[in-house]
C-alpha cells in the first residue's frame, strides 16, 4: 500500500510541478507581443502533434508484432495438431516417408 500511496504522490507531485511551468510559462508569454504568444503555441502544439504520432506509431508496431507472433504460433501448432491427428511424428524428419506407410 505505501508504494501505491507514494506513485500517486509522485505522479500528483509531477502534475503540479507540469501545471506551475505550463503557468509561469503563459505569464511570461502574455508580458510578450501577442505574436510571439502565437509563435510559442503553435510551437507548442506541433511539439505535442509530433510527440503523439510518434507514441502511436511504436504502439502500432509493437500490436502488430505480438499479432504476427501470435499467429506464427497458432499456425505451428495447428500443423503440429494436424499431424497427430494423422498419426503422423512431426520430429521425424521425412514426413512424406511416414505418409506413405500411414496409407498402407
């Protein structure tokens, strides 16, 4: 329970902290001409585009790995069920030799 207890007084810390920059950051920039404001926002918003495209990007790459993975998997052991249920060892190494004795 306190590990728990401390991550959220880190994380509320952290916010805090985040929030206290972000303010003293639109205070100084309010002192500032009105374009330049612009300037610092749109800056800010392409910071913040670029940083989510790219979160969402490695979190596509990873699904599609574990989905590729997956179906490696199941696709092994659908051959490895198909040849038991044919009476047939998949750790020998020629299987065609032990299809044709399964025919006989």
């Amino acid at each position: 329970m306190a590990h728990i207890k401390n991550h959220r007084d880190n994380k509320e810390r952290t916010l805090r902290t985040a929030t206290c920059v972000l303010l003293g950051i639109f205070a100084a920039l309010t002192a500032m001409k009105s374009y330049m404001v612009m300037e610092m926002l749109v800056v800010l918003l392409l910071i913040a585009i670029s940083t989510v495209t790219i979160l969402a990007s490695v979190v596509a790459l990873i699904l599609c790995q574990a989905g590729l993975l997956w179906a490696i998997l199941s696709m092994k052991t659908g051959v490895t069920r198909l040849a038991r249920l044919a009476g047939l060892s998949p750790e020998a190494p020629d299987l065609a030799e032990q299809m044709s004795h399964a025919k006989d």
